[in-house]
C-alpha cells in the first residue's frame, strides 16, 4: 500500500484479533519510529514492547481511557527522556509506526494516560525511569471480525486550507 492509500484508508482500530504480530512486521513498526523526524534530530525517545499478555491486561486495566489494550497481542510506549519538544516528536514517531502498521494490515489506537495515579502505575509496571515522561500507550493488533465502519467525513478543502494568508482563497499555481 502506498503512503497516500494508508493515510486516506487508515482507520481507529480497538478490536483485536489474538494473532501475534509477525516480527519482520515489529521490526518494520520500530524501524518507523527509529527513523522518525525529531526536534534537532534529538531521538530522545525510547520505545517499549510489550507482548506478555498479563503485562497487557494489567496495562488495560490501569489505562481508563484504553481497557482494550488487555485484548491486543502488541503494545508499544513512547517514553520520552528531557525532550525539547516531547509531544511533538512522540507524536511523528506515532504517526509512522502507525501508518506503517496499517500498510502491513495491523491496526492501532494511541492511549493518553493522563491522571497521575495511571501514569505512576503504568510507569512502575514497566520499569520506566521518574525522570522519563510517558507520552502514550499503543495497542497494535488485526482487526477483529466487526463490521468496518464508513470513513470518517472530512471537511471540504476550502474549509481549512488558506492561501498566503488566513481567508485567503486563491489556488496554488
């Protein structure tokens, strides 16, 4: 799948198959984050698999937001070490690991662990450093057998993209 298909088809997965994740298909997840843009080129990330399943079920019931990250065969987290821009750079590396995750046929869905009391938990159940700040979980898996809902509706390219300035409605030559 091209890079414009796995965009324009790329779908919120948060049903999971128990199938394992191929490692040629880990690898190329990581290979993504690794390569990955980050402000000045800081790679201040650090990514953490998780494939014990009692490791998952205990991370889907301390995520609140995420409980279905006990039923997925793969997790990643993204840990960030004194990062200038942690959100940001966490962020590019999500996006590649998911768009390349779903070109493979894998599906995800970002968890944001946000109350404290989660993020100690999640932190002390994975060995994550105080001083690192934990950006998100990601659950990854193949889609289970639900029927795929239709695409999300996206507004009309004249309702978000300016030109030259905001308002501006002329089209790029």
């Amino acid at each position: 799948m091209d890079v414009y298909q796995a965009i324009k088809s790329r779908r919120t997965v948060r049903d999971y198959k128990p199938d394992l994740i191929p490692e040629d298909v880990l690898r190329k997840i990581l290979q993504a984050a690794r390569w990955s843009p980050s402000s000045s080129n800081t790679q201040k990330w650090s990514f953490i698999v998780i494939q014990d399943r009692e490791i998952l079920a205990k991370l889907g019931e301390v995520a609140k937001q995420g409980t279905f990250i006990g039923q997925a065969p793969l997790c990643i987290a993204i840990v960030m070490d004194d990062a200038p821009r942690p959100q940001l750079d966490a962020g590019r590396a999500l996006q590649q690991m998911e768009l390349m995750a779903w070109s493979e046929g894998v599906g995800m869905c970002f968890v944001g662990v946000r109350e404290e009391g989660q993020v100690k938990a999640v932190k002390e159940l994975l060995g994550i450093p105080e001083k690192m700040e934990l950006i998100t979980l990601l659950p990854f898996g193949y889609r289970a057998e639900v029927p795929k809902p239709p695409g999300t509706p996206r507004k009309a390219m004249n309702e978000i993209i300016h030109f030259e300035q905001f308002g501006g409605t002329a089209q790029a030559q």
